[in-house]
C-alpha cells in the first residue's frame, strides 16, 4: 500500500488551541486566587481592627482606661494594634503588639471632617473611649508604659484596602460603634 502515508511531525491547529484554552484557564484560576488571598488579607486586617476597638471600649467601660494605638511597623511594614490599660496605681501597662495586617495591605484614617491620610512606616493613631458613655473620646492625651504621652483624636473611619477589597472601618463617635462595610470616599 504506497498511497497512505504516516507523516506525523508536528501538532493539528486542535491539539493547539486545547493547549492553549487550558493554559488560559490556570492563569486566569492562578491570577483569581491570588487575588483572593490579598483580599482576604485586606477583609482580616478591617475585622482585627473593629476587634482591637471593642476590647479597648470593653477594658475603658469596666476595668479602667484604656487606649489602642494602630501603627505601622518600621522594621517589616506589617500593622500592628497594640491596647495600654492605667493599672490601679496610676501606671500604664502595655499589651503585647498584636499583628493585624501585612505590608501589603493599605490603610489610612480620616480625622473628623478631614482628608485621608496613610498610615505610614512608624506612623500611628491612637483612638480611647469616653468611660461614662462609651463614645469615642475626641480629643484628650495619654500615657504609654515608658511614660510618652500620645494624642488621643477621633477618627471618622479608617480605610483598608487589599487585593480587590476595599473597606472602611467606620467610628461613629456618640455611640462608640464600629461597624466594617464597603469603602465609600
């Protein structure tokens, strides 16, 4: 038999376009799963903060007073919460920093009625609450345990943003609430 040839050298045009479509679909399952991951990281950081804040309104409404301080770290960028409590002798004492969010996570506050602002490498907030009403306290000075005292502001809403979450942890300040939803400039 002459007439039949087995010439097999190379790939059909659908052999390569099924190549092609699955390499499409793991880049694309690829580039959503990361995505993902840093909007998880975003979504963790805005509900660590909301925590940090109700422990600290827990700790001033029953214990004694209290403050939080939200920084960012200079050594690794991470973000980090950290509460300071007045012990009964009038000492303050600090919990240890609690890490809330890594270096790719965005996050900024608005003072009341301002404009936005990043937190920064070695930047940092601190927010307290009033003790006989449990809202935010709006403007006052604290002690640190080395004795630095720090600004106390109220802060209309800190923004987080990561991945393809964009959040804001809002501080209503008569009520104490604080509640994360979708980011609205």
């Amino acid at each position: 038999m002459k007439g039949i040839s087995n010439n097999n050298k190379g790939y059909s045009l659908v052999e390569l376009i099924i190549v092609i479509a699955i390499i499409a679909v793991l880049t694309g399952t690829l580039i959503f799963s990361i995505s993902m991951i840093f909007s998880a990281n975003a979504r963790t950081c805005a509900n660590d903060i909301k925590s940090a804040l109700a422990e600290t309104k827990i700790t001033s409404m029953g214990k004694s007073e209290a403050f939080v301080e939200i920084y960012r770290d200079t050594n690794n960028g991470c973000i980090y919460s950290r509460q300071f409590m007045k012990k009964e002798d009038g000492s303050w004492y600090g919990k240890d920093p609690e890490k809330i969010g890594n270096a790719r996570v965005y996050v900024a506050y608005c003072v009341d009625g301002g404009s936005e602002t990043e937190l920064a490498e070695g930047d940092a907030i601190y927010l307290a609450y009033e003790r006989s009403s449990g809202s935010f306290m709006s403007t006052g000075t604290m002690q640190k345990n080395d004795g630095t005292s720090v600004a106390i502001a109220y802060y209309s809403k800190i923004h987080v943003m990561g991945g393809n979450k964009d959040l804001q942890v809002s501080l209503i300040k008569l009520t104490g609430k604080v509640s994360v939803e979708p980011y609205t400039p």
